[in-house]
C-alpha cells in the first residue's frame, strides 16, 4: 500500500465525506497527489487529520506542515510526496479545488479496509 493509499483508509476510518484523490503529478511537479474530503463538523475535520497522522506515524512519516488545525475549516497536511486537505462543507465547496484542478486526472478510491 503506497503512503497516499494510508492516508486514505485513514481519512475512510473517520468517516470522510466526499473523499477525492487526483493524480496532481500528471499536471503540476510539487506534488504527486491531492487528497480531498469533508468532515461534517469541526470535531470530525480534526478527528480525519489526527488519524492520518497517526496512521502515518506508524510507518515512520510525518507531515512537512500542518496548516488551518485550530480553525478546522481547511486543515492541509503536506507529506511532500501528497497533500491531504481536510475541509469543512463550506469551505471546501468556497475553494473547489476539484474545479480548480480539474485537468487532474481523478484516482479511484480504495474501498475502506
């Protein structure tokens, strides 16, 4: 299971809402992957980003950054390799990063374990 992959059960664990991941490395250098998802409230956006990390934890990785934790309106975790972004409804519908990143090709989600 490649690390995106991990974070992705992880985010599934905590019931994400509306989890997206484009392929960003078919059309950008930075990053090879978004990973995009709601939580319902501000309690479950946290509750996501604590279980990717520590998920992640557990095969030795950690975040580069961690932005917008304590507002829990965008909370992006940036693992170099991907980019977790964990958004609140109305956030994520403001920024649409989908939309923004449409010529991104989208990447099936692996069925929670």
């Amino acid at each position: 299971m490649e690390d995106w992959e991990a974070a992705v059960q992880a985010a599934l664990s905590r019931k994400a809402l509306n989890l997206t991941v484009l392929h960003i490395g078919a059309v950008s250098t930075f990053t090879d992957h978004f990973i995009i998802c709601s939580g319902a409230n501000s309690r479950q956006t946290q509750a996501i980003a604590d279980a990717v990390r520590a998920a992640l934890k557990t095969e030795g990785l950690r975040p580069l950054s961690i932005e917008g934790y304590q507002a829990s309106e965008w909370i992006l975790l940036d693992y170099g390799d991907f980019v977790m972004h964990v958004f609140s409804p109305e956030k994520r519908l403001y920024y649409d990063l989908e939309r923004l990143w449409k010529t991104a090709p989208r990447l099936p989600v692996p069925a929670a374990a």
